[in-house]
C-alpha cells in the first residue's frame, strides 16, 4: 500500500519557510549588549558585548566603539577581553584588539562603565575589522518602524532609582598619551627661554658696557687735551718772559 504523498505546494511551502528561517538567521547577525545594571545613573555598570564573526574565511581582529553622548572613554575600563586582546581609549570611545579570532567566532568582551546616563537606551556605534581587510559598520539607528540593516548596538536602561544622582564629571584618562605628549612638547618648548637668560640680557648688558668704555675714552681724551694745552700754554709764558 503506498502512503499518500505530500501535496506539492505544501513542499513548497516548506522549503520557502526554511529559506526565510535561514535569511532571518542571517540578517539577525549583529553586536549584541546587555548588562544585569542597565539602569539609568547606574554607577559601576558592567556591560558585556558579543560581536558576532560573519566570515566563514575571516576572523575578527578588532572591535571599535564610539561612546554615544553623555559618556567619555575616561568613563570606561576593560573588564575582560578575548585571550591576547587589549582594551585601548580612544578619542571618541574605545577599542579591544587583537589577534584575529578563527573565523565565524564570536568576540566577547566586558566593560565597566562609571556611571550609565540619565537615558531611556545607550547606543555604542560599532566597526568590527576582519583579518581581511573587511570592516562590518554597525552604525545605522532606528527610524520609525523601519529595522535598519546594520544596526548599532543598543542597551535599554531602566529608569533611574530613587534619589539617583549625577556624578561629577571624570578626570581625563592618565593613560592616554596625547596630553603627555602635548605636555612634553610644551616643556620642550619653553625650557630655552627660561633656561638661557644670556640671550635676551646678554645683548643688553654688551651695549652697556660699550656705551660706558666708549664714554670713558671721549672723557679721558678731553683731558688729556686740556692738560697738553695747559703744558702748552705754560711753556709759551715762560718763553715770552725771557
């Protein structure tokens, strides 16, 4: 007895829905963030992102986040990072980096933030760089309905807690090497003029001293002639009276 076969276009059917499944598994491929204090004011906020490798020929080899506003990379530091990746400040956010992972592997990596901002949601615009040369931007923001293809990565937060208050601004990060480097550049510049007094009293004090020996020789020079004429004058009366 032969069993029934499927209809076709039930067959069809099916194989259409697979083929949605597997482009919506795809398309669904993002940098996700959350965190257990993703409360508004939080202070100390572990947050944790899992960027999604997308090659199957490529691994990921560094992630960058721009810090949306209201947070300075003075406000975030390094909790845990792929094995050999580190966390490096930038003028803008940060960035983890490191050898690339084998392709298709995730990068996971978690962050303290100092204090979450008096916000609804938090969104860190992310570049991932594969081995390469290819560059995922997910960047793009929500309009309206509409699902952006490349969307940054989001965290909701909480709304505030009771009596929640601002922190005072932080101070900028000492690791960073470019206010060393302006300050060097600045004690290099100015060390000269505080160190070499001789060039802006040397030429002073020579026109002095040229100015007194020059005075000292037209004064020595008049005496002299008034002596000789004296002498002079002297031998001529002595003359005469003979």
């Amino acid at each position: 007895m032969q069993r029934p076969r499927a209809p076709r276009h039930a067959l069809t059917a099916l194989l259409s829905l697979g083929l949605v499944l597997g482009a919506a598994g795809a398309a669904s491929a993002h940098v996700e963030v959350n965190s257990s204090t993703a409360q508004a004011l939080a202070v100390d906020a572990t947050v944790t992102f899992s960027v999604e490798g997308e090659s199957s020929t490529a691994g990921i080899k560094d992630v960058k986040v721009t810090l949306p506003a209201g947070l300075a990379p003075a406000d975030v530091s390094s909790v845990a990072t792929p094995d050999g990746w580190k966390f490096t400040p930038t003028a803008d956010g940060f960035a983890v980096e490191g050898p690339a992972l084998a392709p298709g592997a995730a990068a996971e990596y978690s962050v303290k933030i100092r204090q979450l901002p008096a916000a609804a949601s938090v969104v860190f615009k992310t570049l991932v760089d594969y081995s390469d040369g290819h560059t995922d931007r997910w960047i793009e923001l929500a309009q309206g309905d509409a699902k952006p293809e490349h969307p940054a990565p989001a965290l909701a937060l909480r709304p505030a807690a009771a009596g929640a208050s601002a922190l005072p601004a932080a101070a900028p990060s000492p690791s960073s090497s470019a206010p060393a480097a302006e300050a060097s550049v600045s004690s290099v510049a100015t060390a000269p003029a505080a160190a070499s007094p001789s060039a802006s009293s040397d030429p002073v004090a020579k026109s002095d001293d040229n100015g007194e020996s020059t005075t000292t020789i037209v004064l020595g020079g008049l005496v002299a002639v008034a002596v000789l004429g004296t002498v002079i004058a002297l031998l001529v009366r002595r003359r005469s009276r003979r």
